[in-house]
C-alpha cells in the first residue's frame, strides 16, 4: 500500500505539515475524495480548484468528516494526528499521483472511447475479464481529466487489468488523458455526433477517437467497432488492429443476430451469446469486449458466459415496469446517434399498446442543433412509429416541428420547456400496455420523469 512518503515523492515540491505527535507517517493512504461531503474516517481529501470555489476552502470539513489527511493549494488547518500537503497545482498533483500509479502497474490498460456505447462497453469487458482475472475499472462517468487520474489511483501491482473510460468534447482531450495512462489496449465504439459542437465535424470527431490509436504501442492491440468513419481508422495504430461486427470485412463477425425481449442472441464462431440487453445497437460493445477478452486470454465460450451475467448500467437503456406499462429510462444522456438507436429499440419493442417517446434536448450540436432536433422529430415517426411524442427542453417546438412533418398530428406531440411540464401530460395519458421512452441530455435531468412516474397511482398504470 502507498504511504505518505509515496505521495510525497510522487508529487514533486510540496510542502508537509504534520499536526501533532501522534502523526504516523508510514500508515497506508485511504482513497482519495474531492468531495468533502462524501469524506469517511482515513480518506485523503484532494482540494481541486474549480470554476467557481477552490477545493482547498473545504478541507476543514473533510478534517472534521474524518480526514487523514489533504492536499491543498495553500495551508489550512488540521487537527492532531493529521496532515496537509501543500502544492501549487492540486491537479497537476493529482495527475502526478495517478503516474505514480500508472508506473507501478504491469497489467493490460484498456482504454475505451466512443461517441456512444463507451460505458456499456468498458463494463462488458469489466464483466469478462473479471470472470477469469483481478482488476478495475472506470466508476461512473470517470472518464475526463479528473476522473480518469481519480479511476487510475484504483490500480494496484497486483491486478491483472484496469478498463480505463476516456470522453472528450474537443480535440487533442483523448491525447492528453491517453499519455496520462498509456494504454496497452485500445478500444473505439463509434463515431457519432456527440459534442460535435466541440470539433465541427464527424471528420474531427473521428480524429479526436484516433488520438487513442496514435497512443499505443507497437506491441499493442486496437479493437474498432463496425462503422465507416473507423474503417478509415485501420491502418492509423502501429499495434495489432482488428475490427468487429456483423460485415464480411470484420475480423470478428456476430451472426444469426436475434433481438429478443431484453436479450440480445448472436452466434460468433460457432459459439452463442445471448447477451441480457435492450437493443441491437449494444451489439458492437459486446463484440468489442468480446475480442478484448480473447487478446488477454480467454476463450470464446468463456466471454459467452461472462456476457450472460451482465447488468445494464443504471440509465442506459434500463427497462423498469411501472405497473402494466414498460419505461425505457435512458437518461443518461442523449446525442443524434444515441436518440435513433433508442427509437428503434421503441420501434422493435413487443407490445400490445402505445409507444410514447419524451425526448430532451441533444446538447453541444453547435450550428447544427435546430436542424438535428428537427431531423430527430422526424425519426420518432419515420424510425419509430410513435403514437404520442411530447419533447422538453430548448428545442423542444423544432422536435415536434420535425414530427408533425412527419405526420404526426397536434393532438399527439407536445413541446415542453421543463421536464417537470411533462409529467401532468404523461399521467393523464399512459395506459397498461404502453411502452414510453425517456430520454434527453445530462444536463436536462430526464431521470426525475421516470421517478415521478414510478409514483403514479394504480389507477393511471393499472
């Protein structure tokens, strides 16, 4: 275990100040919070500066939580028998400290990104590799600058693997978080329209994904998911490239795809998944674990059984019975890729009633927003048949716009300024039977629709 003189070392010019006799500097290092409320006795508190108050003025409750210790940007008190560390930059301490980490790790670093399905797919191959091996993996949506360097201080000498979850909304993102970890394996989703705002074209956004390709090494292993801007993307890495999904041209090919309620069937060399999700689109993050998987060491058959025990991450794709009728709450967040593959999942959905999507707003579109939000009314007709679509947000009146050139009628599309507008509507109108689509952007908050709905009286959703 890490030791203060560890970190002290790994840092690079701070400045100790212990408080008390008590102090024992050799003592093994709690994890690490930057959030003082969710401190507990032996932690470290790292006070992270941000755009609107400094980590360093809440080290005196994390001390008063239980704090062993803080690294602050400036010295604060402590009580006897602890200790702060002074630096100038707690995050570059805090990258410092994950490179610490990073040097002393000998396992495989698998690094995944994706305009979509990167979190899907980093926990399908946490699934499998834990099945056979000892390791960790992203928490959350740890997957930017702090959260990569916070997910990476969970390695340990002794693991045999860490999945590492890497986002990005502009370019040379991916270049900077991939020479923080250096990763061994490398694995790209798919190019969509996310953040697109950020690079200006799918042509940048491939790019940006590429940087991880760049970052590997010869010895290394790059897995693509099936799509045309990533076909371009073969011959980018020096290390070992393959590519999976359903063409003849993939290195890896899932067959006799079946899509099952709340299983999805495929058959890969004569082996059968039968994988417990919603939707096709999950297909490639499957496929893509799969062949992560297979480079470290399993076999097929051992992957097949992995996959069988997966659990669909929280808001992504997450089907919940509300009395008789079915909610498909994937709110986690939402882009022009992610929003179509939700549709058709609504579209191929077996059911007796309606189909009612409530869409909100798709967030960092830049210039291309209004007429993606229309395109996207249009699709939760043309894609997926819906007989009631209310939309929220700011370009709600372009969704519904979208729709009823569809050919949608008034009398079933609704635009909404705020969820919490949605929720009259939706509870006067849901009937057993139905099946409703909740999705929108992060910041929207669309969860707190499938809460409300969760408390609809009997008589609303019998």
């Amino acid at each position: 275990m890490a030791n203060l003189s560890d970190l002290q070392n790994a840092v690079g010019g701070a400045r100790l100040v212990k408080c008390g006799d008590s102090f024992d500097g050799d003592a093994p290092l709690g994890r690490v919070v930057i959030d003082s409320r969710q401190v507990e006795p032996g932690d470290v508190f790292w006070g992270l500066r941000g755009d609107r108050s400094d980590g360093s003025d809440y080290a005196e409750e994390a001390f008063a939580r239980g704090a062993a210790g803080a690294v602050v940007s400036r010295p604060v008190r402590a009580p006897g028998g602890c200790w702060t560390l002074v630096v100038e930059d707690t995050l570059h301490a805090l990258h410092a400290w994950a490179a610490w980490h990073r040097r002393r790790f000998s396992g495989a670093v698998i690094g995944v990104t994706g305009s979509v399905g990167k979190t899907t797919c980093r926990q399908m191959i946490q699934t499998i590799l834990s099945s056979k091996y000892c390791g960790t993996c992203s928490p959350r949506n740890y997957n930017n600058h702090i959260g990569l360097p916070m997910s990476m201080l969970q390695m340990e000498p002794d693991h045999n693997f860490a999945v590492l979850e890497m986002g990005a909304s502009g370019p040379g993102e991916i270049a900077r978080l991939a020479a923080l970890c250096r990763p061994t394996i490398g694995v790209i989703t798919h190019v969509g329209d996310a953040h697109l705002g950020g690079f200006g074209s799918r042509r940048q956004i491939a790019d940006a994904k590429a940087e991880l390709l760049d970052a590997l090494p010869a010895d290394g292993y790059a897995v693509l998911g099936e799509d045309p801007w990533l076909v371009r993307l073969r011959d980018r890495s020096a290390a070992s490239t393959v590519m999976v999904g359903r063409g003849r041209d993939c290195d890896l090919i899932a067959k006799e795809v079946v899509l099952g309620q709340g299983t999805l069937s495929y058959i890969v060399r004569d082996v059968s998944f039968e994988v417990p999700v919603w939707g096709r689109h999950h297909l490639t993050a499957a496929m893509a674990a799969t062949a992560v998987g297979l480079r470290l060491g399993c076999t097929l058959q051992e992957t097949a059984d992995a996959l069988r025990t997966f659990r669909t991450v929280p808001m992504r794709c997450e089907v919940i019975q509300v009395r008789s009728a079915t909610i498909i709450n994937d709110t986690y967040n939402a882009s022009p890729t992610s929003m179509l593959a939700a549709l058709e999942l609504v579209r191929d959905f077996d059911t007796r009633g309606r189909r009612i999507v409530v869409l909100g707003d798709m967030q960092e579109l830049g210039d291309e927003a209004i007429a993606m939000h229309r395109q996207l009314g249009g699709q939760a007709v043309s894609r997926c048949g819906a007989d009631l679509l209310i939309a929220c947000g700011e370009y709600a009146a372009y969704v519904v716009a979208g729709a009823r050139e569809a050919g949608l009628t008034a009398g079933r599309s609704l635009a909404c300024r705020q969820p919490e507008e949605t929720l009259s509507h939706l509870g006067q109108t849901i009937l057993p039977g139905d099946v409703v689509l909740v999705k929108g952007s992060r910041a929207l908050g669309m969860e707190r629709i499938v809460q409300a709905m969760q408390t609809y009286p009997q008589r609303r959703v019998a």
